[in-house]
C-alpha cells in the first residue's frame, strides 16, 4: 500500500478548516493521525495535530511539515472523535478545541535557539577552508562580530539581536545555508525533572528481614520503602532520623537499589502522598442499591445515563468510588468531574486514598509543567482515574468506562469565554461516544436533568436519606422587616443568639453572604445617584482594607470622593452589606471568635482556599464566613449552624433561571449543617419570606420546587425549548445597535425562506442586561427551537450562509449555544 503524501492538519486558530502539508520525501513512516507536528503557517512556527489523510490533493506549492513532535499520538481517537462533536455543537473551529483540551505549551512552539556551529568557529577562527569566496570586507567584520557575540551558548533571537545591529531575516537565513548557525528548537514545556529513588530489590526476600533483627535501622528503612515504594530519598530521610547510613548498608548488601524517576510536579503532591489506602466504608441500603446499579451498568460497557439524586449527606461520593472500582477492575478508566478543585479537597484526598498514585488532577490551577506532567500520565496510561474541573472532560483519557460529574447542576460547568462548552453536556455526549456510563450526580439537580429523568432519558438512582444516620437540620425562616436588632445592620435577634448558643457549646457555624466586598453601592442622598463604574454599567463595591471603589466585572478601582461626582453634594452614603462588613460586625458582637472569611478577595490576596478549609475543618475557627465557595460539598463534623442573612439576594436579576439557583444555592447550604452527630439548624433570613422558593425549604428531597419550576417555563424555556445567545458589543453603542439589527434581518430572511428553520423563533435584539463592560456596549439577541436538532441545523445554515459573521471589525460577535447566565 503507498505511504500518503499529503495529510490534514488541526492548527490552534480560530478557523473553521484543516490545513494540507506535505510528508518529506524521506520521511519512512507518515506520522499517526494524533500526533503533533510543527509546520511554517505563512512565516510562523506553529505546532498542530495531524487528523487524517486529505481527499483529491493537487500537487503544488504545498508546505511540508518541519518535525514530527510525537512518539503516540497527543490525542487519542476517541477524543478526536470526541473534539470533532463538540466543534460542531458549539460553532467552533477543532484548533479551538485543541486549545482547550491540551496544555499551553503542548502547542507552542516554544522560542528558538540559535548556536554557533564548529563550521562557524572555524571561520571566526580564521582557518582558511571556512572562508567563503566572494564575501566583501563590511559581510567579512559584521559575521566576525556576530558570531563572536552569538558565544558558544545557545541563545534566543531576539537576546542576540540585542548585541548585534543589521541582523536581518536575509542575513540568518544566509549564514544558516551556509552551515554557520543552527537552530535548536527550544520546548515551550520543560521535561519532568528527574529525582533518585530508593528502590527495594526484589531478589531480596521479605524474609531476608530476620537478618536485620541487630540492625533496627536498617529493617526501619526496608519496611519504609516495603510499604512506600518510588519514595523520593529526601522524604525517606525525613521521615526516619539518621537513615542515611542504614541506606547505604542495604545498597552495599543489594537490598536497595538507586533509581532515577520523573518527578510529578503537582502542588497537592506532598499532602496527598501522606494519605494510605483505605477499605471502604459499610454502604446503607438505599448506598448499596445505588451502587450496585452503577456496577451492573459499568460491567455490561454500553451508553447508559445515570441522575443520582442524593440529598446533602447522602453518600453520593462513596457510590461514585464503587463504581470507579468495578471500572478499574473491568480494564477501563474513569473520569470525575467537580465544579472547582480548589473547592474540593476532601474529595481528593478521598479519591486519592482510594485510588492511590493511579489518580491524576486536571484543573487549571495547575502551572503550564504541573499540568503537562498530569497530561503526560494521563496519555500513557500511568493514571487511570482523573478526577479534575471543567476542561477535564477534554482530557486525552482513553477507554474511558465511567464519567462522573459531581454537583451536577453547578454553573461553573459552563466556560463563558472563548469556547463556551458545558462540560456536563460534553461529558453526556463523550459517554455515548465512548460506549461509558455517565453519572449525573446532586442534592439539587438542575431543571432540565430532573426533566430527563422524568421523561425516561435519564434513569434515576435515589439517596434521601443521610448516610450518616444523622438527621436533616431544622429549618428556622426569619421575616427580616419584623426581627431586627436596633444595633444590626443584618443579623436578626434570632441568628445572634443562635451563634452565642454555637460558641458556648465550642461548636463551628458557617455564614453565607453571596456578595463581597463591603458595601455594594456608594449612593449620594442628595441626588440618589450611585457611582458607577466608568468602564461598565454597575456600582463599584466598597472594599474596606483597601479603601477603594472596586468594579467586580472589570476590576477598575478609584477612591471614595469626599462628595458626589454629579452633584458636589457631600452626602454619599454607603449601602448594602459584603462579607467584609458582615466579618466586622461579627467581631463587634463576638470579640472573642475566631471568624474565617472565604471569597475571591481573601483567596486573591494569597490565603488559599483549601488551606481555610482544612484549617476550619480541624476547628480553627469558629465561623466561616463567606460567598458561595462555602456551600459547596463540605463536609465538617462540628458544624450545627447555618445561618443566611440575606437568602433574597439573586431572586430579582434578570434572568429565567434567578429562582432555581436561589433554591439550589440554599438547600446546598443548609445541607453543610448537623451532618453527623451534632444536631443541625439553619436559620434563613427574608424581606420576603412568602416568596415561593422558601415553600418547602426543609423539605429533602423538595419535588415541588420542580413542578413549579416547570409550571413556569413550560413551551418557553429550557428543557422544553433550546436556545442560541448572539452577543455583539462595539465601542460605539450606534454602531452595535446597527449591526444587532442587520443580524435580526438576515436571521429572519432565513427563518421565511428555509423549511428546516420556519419554527425557530427570534427574540431581539436588545441591550444586554448589563449594558456595558469594559468599554463595550452589548446586544443580545435569542434563537429559540423546540428541539436541539431544529435549533443546530438553523445555525448550521446561518453560519454557513456568513449571516454570523460580523460586517465591522470594530464589531465583535459571539454564539452562545445553551447560554447558562443571560446577563
């Protein structure tokens, strides 16, 4: 069979296109569709993925690839398969979602180095066979400097420039036919970094440790290494003094031999290497029905989508682990998806303790070599269970047999930037590709999960009672314009005294105030105005440690004026409450509790989470204080408190799905409370206490809040329609406004010509809720279809016909398929 001469290429650019090269002509083997290669795109370097093999190639000025990068393929064809799927249910180009599923600097060709070459020196040494003929004297003193300032060290292009003036492109290329200087291409990803190891031999029977019964040193140091295999050596010093003699005893003996390994770089590395294998826990009935419903699925290796509807402290976790078992055991892999690992320790250091060096991270918290190394294990099949965030769902992990994802109804699960992807969409489709099962995990499912298992789409797996045997917590609803204290800017009597009674009996209470900050609004009481942003269309916050005026959508700061910008009345106010101001009151009314505040201003400033975290779970604090990051999957032993002082705050915003994240939001935080022996209360505080969502509140699991839920978007909304967000912003709001309209008129022409679109409807344009960020005017406009096919198709036909396109370049436009915020 003829080797191809020519294959298709995936670039990392925003095209909607592969792109032909050539094979060299010297080339014995073509390179395996996965494998990455570097190619010239126009005079760039550039890394890409070879997909396949081009149709009808007509032989011409055709580019062939520089190198191939790869041994295996990067991806494998599963997940090319895969990356193909979510390219064209999101309009996106394939190099889009390569970006998106490698590491950076696995498709960066990192900076070239330049370095002298012997032929080079010989001229630069004078020998007469290096001296080229016809080189005049100004050439013969430029190269003579040159190569003498290029020294014997590579370096990169643009340091060498920096000492040499006239370095041309013509001049490089001159010197590099003629054998002067190389190129070495330097790697964008440094290799892992080697440690030495001790290793025990084999050979060496267990028994061989009855020899060492006069050398107590020498078997602590074996049974160590027994017990804690790839050990790096600094750790097996630090962990039994003065072992570096005993270690070199056993060398001399053959009982241990040196080993040079890559180290994984991973920042929970050293917390987790502590943890040793655990059995798992004695599963409950409604655990053991759950589970053995998951293995049975896993083990018949067919598509088969699971909604494990558990209430907070159900077990949810200990049937995911049963399930990953009977994978691992079936010769597949497993892949967990969370909303935010940082969020999660405790499921980690779970998994971990289960699963031991076979789990591998993925989140980008990791640096660019800490996640290439993760990368690495996961391609080669080093790790078989990945448990990461959002772009996890796009990592190289192959025979793929379980997909869990974790806090299902999350948000964060929906990238909002650049490829707008749902990563517990993705998961759905990468299992029926894959043949794996899904598992759709949440205390609160989302609306349109619960309607999939409703209608028979999803099978639904249920945990409505507390693994723990530990009862649901009571729930205490508080009319805030009744119960109010004179000196409180927002807690109630009735959560005052309920904190004094927590810090009596020395147990923990969580507080979540979803707002940071300290005052959300500074407003002037002559005028009324508030000062917003200059760059976007809100109010700056008031944060207190810095002193300033801060806008959360584009982090523009200012200082408080001393009176109002649009009147010069000195009478602006501030209003509203933040976890910073709620952090100081409580230092008012409790001096002596140790108050913990979690939010993006605490993490930022350098505390990192998981640290506050552990540090409340070993009873360091007394009360947590902060935004949503403290109602998510926490499990602390002490906590029998709750408290929500401001439970109205999200009902109002403009958006269909403000009540069902209030609710989820809610039932996730009441549920951190009495989740073991200590009793649980939560005390929820409302201007608007009748307002529906707080129905049924302590009700687990509450159905009711989904018939109303589905009452309320029934032939509207999803999951009974499907929706596409257009979003064009421009710096000139008439400009913006002009091309939302010409849209609107090339949509609906195609809406009135084409059968396959004639029930999809237009809904728009108009401003976008928030109207401005960053200097950008913004439009929305909404194409909703009754079927997900109806809705694809149409904007299949859009795209393709180039109404998508923006007509200005000084217009950006952007779909949004399955937009999850409509702000």
């Amino acid at each position: 069979m003829p080797l191809p001469e020519f294959v298709s290429i995936a670039l990392p650019l925003p095209m909607e296109r592969l792109f032909t090269y050539a094979l060299p002509q010297d080339m014995e083997h073509p390179p395996r569709p996965g494998v990455r290669v570097e190619v010239l795109f126009g005079a760039r370097r550039m890394i890409g993925v070879v997909w396949d093999t081009p149709p009808d190639v007509v032989p011409g000025d055709v580019k062939a690839i520089r190198k191939v990068l790869d041994r295996r393929p990067a991806c494998p064809a599963s997940l090319m398969r895969y990356c193909e799927w979510v390219a064209r249910y999101y309009l996106a180009s394939i190099g889009d979602v390569l970006k998106a599923a490698l590491p950076g600097g696995l498709l960066q060709p990192g900076t070239p180095l330049y370095a002298r070459t012997s032929s080079g020196k010989a001229f630069l040494e004078g020998r007469l066979d290096a001296q080229p003929q016809n080189l005049s004297a100004r050439e013969r003193t430029f190269w003579l400097g040159a190569l003498q300032a290029l020294g014997d060290t590579p370096k990169p292009l643009k340091r060498w420039r920096k000492d040499v003036r006239g370095l041309t492109p013509e001049r490089l290329a001159w010197a590099m036919e003629r054998g002067w200087v190389r190129e070495r291409a330097a790697k964008a990803i440094k290799a892992p970094a080697k440690m030495r190891v001790p290793l025990y031999v084999p050979q060496w029977e267990r028994a061989d440790l009855d020899r060492l019964d006069r050398a107590p040193r020498q078997r602590q140091v074996l049974e160590f290494l027994l017990e804690n295999p790839h050990c790096p050596r600094e750790r097996l010093l630090e962990a039994i003094p003065k072992a570096q003699t005993a270690l070199k005893s056993l060398l001399d003996k053959g009982a241990v031999r040196i080993e040079e390994i890559s180290r994984r770089r991973s920042p929970l590395e050293a917390q987790l290497l502590s943890r040793k294998i655990q059995a798992p826990p004695q599963l409950n009935e409604e655990q053991f029905v759950a589970a053995k419903s998951l293995q049975d699925a896993v083990t018949k290796g067919e598509f088969a989508p699971f909604l494990l509807h558990g209430v907070t402290g159900s077990g949810k976790t200990e049937v995911y682990l049963r399930a990953v078992e009977t994978c691992l055991e079936e010769g597949k892999n497993a892949l967990l998806l969370v909303p935010e690992i940082g969020l999660a320790p405790q499921l980690v250091s779970r998994v971990y303790a289960r699963f031991g060096k076979r789990l591998a991270l993925w989140h980008s918290g990791l640096d660019p070599a800490e996640r290439a190394d993760e990368w690495r294990r996961v391609r080669d099949g080093e790790a078989r269970v990945v448990i990461g965030a959002r772009s996890a769902v796009l990592c190289p992990l192959d025979h793929v047999g379980l997909i869990v994802v974790d806090e299902e109804h999350d948000s964060s699960y929906k990238a909002e930037d650049g490829l707008t992807y749902h990563a517990r969409d993705c998961a759905v489709q990468r299992a029926n590709l894959t043949g794996a099962v899904v598992v759709l995990g949440s205390a609160t499912p989302s609306v349109e999960t619960f309607h999939h298992a409703r209608d028979g789409r999803y099978r639904r797996l249920t945990l409505f009672s507390r693994a723990t045997e530990a009862v649901f917590p009571t729930i205490r609803l508080v009319d805030l314009s009744i119960q109010r204290t004179a000196k409180s800017t927002l807690l109630s009597t009735e959560l005052i005294q309920a904190l004094d009674q927590r810090l009596q009996r020395k147990e923990q209470a969580i507080l979540l105030l979803n707002r940071r900050g300290f005052s959300p609004f500074a407003i002037c009481r002559a005028c009324r105005e508030v000062i917003s942003c200059p760059h976007c269309a809100i109010g700056m916050t008031y944060h207190l440690q810095a002193g300033k005026l801060v806008c959360h959508l584009c982090d523009a700061h200012t200082d408080l004026p001393d009176q109002c910008p649009s009147c010069g009345q000195k009478a602006l106010e501030l209003v509203g409450v933040g976890t910073q101001k709620l952090e100081r009151e409580l230092a008012e009314y409790f001096p002596e509790a140790r108050v913990a505040r979690l939010d993006r201003d605490r993490v930022r400033a350098g505390k990192n989470q998981a640290a506050v975290l552990r540090a409340f779970g070993r009873g360091d604090y007394d009360i947590l204080l902060g935004t949503q990051m403290v109602a998510k999957g926490h499990d602390f032993e002490n906590v029998s408190l709750v408290g929500i002082p401001f439970a109205d705050q999200g009902l109002n915003l403009p958006d269909f799905r403000a009540m069902e994240r209030t609710w989820q939001l809610l039932v996730q935080a009441s549920g951190r409370a009495g989740r073991h022996e200590v009793p649980g209360e939560v005390i929820v505080q409302s201007w608007n206490p009748k307002h529906p969502v707080f129905a049924n509140l302590g009700q687990e699991p509450d159905l009711a809040f989904y018939d109303l839920e589905t009452r309320i978007r029934e032939k509207r909304y999803p999951p009974f329609t499907r929706l596409a967000a257009v979003l064009l912003s421009s710096k000139d709001p008439n400009l913006g406004w002009a091309e939302a309209l010409r849209l609107r008129r090339d949509l609906a022409a195609i809406i009135s010509k084409r059968d396959p679109c004639r029930n999809v409807a237009l809904l728009g344009p108009a401003p976008a809720p928030i109207e401005k960020i960053r200097d950008r005017w913004r439009f929305r406009l909404l194409a909703r279809a009754a079927t997900p096919r109806e809705l694809r198709l149409f904007l299949k036909i859009a795209k393709d016909s180039g109404a998508l396109r923006s007509t200005s370049s000084l217009v950006r436009l952007a779909v949004d398929v399955d937009p999850a915020h409509m702000l």
